[in-house]
C-alpha cells in the first residue's frame, strides 16, 4: 500500500512518529501564540457579533457594525486614517528609493554608516519621538514657528489648529526617513547584476532610463514588501496621535485604532470596538490583496 492511499490514521502516526521532537520543540512557541494571539482574535471576532457588559455578554448580531457604519466619527477617522496612510507610504517608498540610490556609489564601510544612522530612530520609543515633535510644533517657542520667525512669517497653531493637526501628525512621519527601506532597497540595488548595466550602456541608455527600465522593475519584489509593511503600519497608526494630539483638537486627528481604544476604555463598549477591530482587518486585507495583485511579479536576474 502505498503512502497516498495509507489510511489517514496510519498517516497521522507516522508523521507523528517521524517528526515528533519538531513538535515538542514549537510547542512552547505555539501555545504562547494560541494564549496570547490566537484567543484574543478569536474573542474578539465573538464580541463582534455580542454587547458586552461587566455582568455578561448578549448576541446582538450584526447590530454593533449597523452602528458602527452609522457613526459620522468612525467614517471621519476612517477618512483621516487613509489620508494619513495614503501619504505615509508614498514619501516612504520615494525616500526610501531616493536615499538608497544616492548611498550605492559609496564604498561599503560609508554605506553601512549611512544605514545604521537612519536605522537609529527604530531603536528610539515612539513615545519620546513624539515629545520631540511635540516641542518643535510648540506654537511659542516651537523650532518650525522660530524658523518661521526668522523669515518674517506669521506663526502657526501646527497641533491647535483644526485644519494643521493632521498635517502636522504626517509631517512628522514623513520627514524621517525609514531605514528598513533604506536597508531593503540598498541591498536590492547591490543584488542587480553589473552586466544589465553594461548591455543598457552599450545600447546608448542615459542614466535615467537605466534608473526607470533596470533599476525600478527590478525592485518590485522589494517595494511589494515595503507598501505592504508601510501600509498595515499606517492604518495602525496611534501612538504618535495619542501622544501628539489625542484625537483633537475636536476630534481632527481621531483615527481608526485610536477611536477603537477610546470606545473600549473610555466608553466600555467592548462589542463595538470589536466590530471596529474586524473592519480594520477587513480594510487592511483588501489593500494588502490590491498591492499584491498589481505589484507581484517573477524577477529573474
């Protein structure tokens, strides 16, 4: 008899039998997944579909995600949430690209210099980025309002005013280069074989379309990775709000993750913010498909 007609028992105990010690040795990071990860994702696809209260829990259907469409602050930080996100990704992956093209002609100790100085705010709390930015937006004595001094112009409510705040929020993101895609990309460029170059030059390529027909095609497989990490990012996006602004001012800056901890802890209404949590996960998984789908490709060199 062989192995594909086998009886699924006597599959079972022969996989068993075989890999068994691989088993005993992913148990421990398994059942801290399951504990930590798995339940609360399981919980909270339940409480979805449930009003919970502290003396118990009800099924109320599909009554949480009724209200949660109908909620004029979820679909204005949804709103704020993809402006964010949208202009996010972009000036990361262009940064990214710019700054890891300028670092290739540089011999490999400057390069590895250069990589670890824009990797360094990675290993920084988010939470003191944010004081930081918090000083430089100061309306008084902010450094963007003194720069603004020195040329004669008017200062500006960057975190106070309504119409400033979000801009200001993404301002503050966008001016840090990402060093995970200034490492991707600059080991994607060095993987290019020299010799497309070459063949590019010998039929009279100037550099740009060197750059746009060699460079950029080749790269796909890693801004692929890159707009789909810098994307789930985005949209998670809530330490910096939370620190920054708080949502406000009246509610300009609120964004999805930061209104799902608001109706959680500040309002209780677990069920709700659930529901919100899965439509988050719905949103995210539709644009990770998208990029997917119009970005993936077979590279070979």
């Amino acid at each position: 008899m062989s192995a594909t007609t086998a009886p699924l028992g006597t599959r079972i105990a022969k996989g068993w039998h075989r890999h068994k010690w691989s088993y005993f040795f992913i148990a421990p990071s398994m059942t801290l997944f399951f504990i930590f990860i798995g339940y609360p994702v399981l919980r909270a696809v339940m409480m979805a579909f449930q009003k919970v209260t502290l003396r118990g829990s009800t099924w109320v259907g599909l009554d949480n995600f009724r209200s949660v469409f109908a909620s004029q602050l979820f679909l204005d930080s949804m709103w704020h949430t993809f402006v964010y996100a949208f202009c996010v990704v972009a000036a990361w992956i262009v940064s990214s690209l710019v700054v890891a093209a300028l670092l290739q002609p540089l011999a490999n100790r400057v390069q590895s210099l250069f990589r670890g100085a824009f990797y360094l705010p990675y290993v920084i709390s988010i939470i003191v980025i944010s004081l930081v930015w918090i000083w430089i937006f100061e309306p008084d004595y902010g450094f963007f309002n003194y720069l603004l001094g020195l040329v004669g112009l008017p200062r500006v409510l960057w975190l106070q005013n309504p119409d400033m705040a979000l801009w200001s929020i993404i301002i503050s993101t966008v001016l840090v280069v990402p060093g995970t895609g200034v490492v991707l990309y600059s080991a994607s460029i060095g993987a290019i074989p020299r010799e497309l170059y070459e063949a590019a030059e010998v039929e009279g390529a100037n550099g740009v379309q060197k750059w746009m027909r060699i460079t950029v095609p080749l790269l796909k497989p890693t801004t692929l990775y890159l707009m789909v990490i810098y994307t789930i990012a985005g949209f998670q996006i809530f330490e910096r709000v939370y620190i920054m602004t708080g949502g406000g001012p009246i509610n300009r800056t609120t964004t999805i993750v930061q209104l799902i901890y608001m109706t959680a802890f500040s309002d209780f209404n677990f069920g709700k913010a659930s529901a919100q949590a899965l439509i988050l996960f719905a949103i995210i998984a539709v644009f990770s498909f998208f990029q997917f789908r119009v970005l993936s490709s077979d590279v070979e060199y």
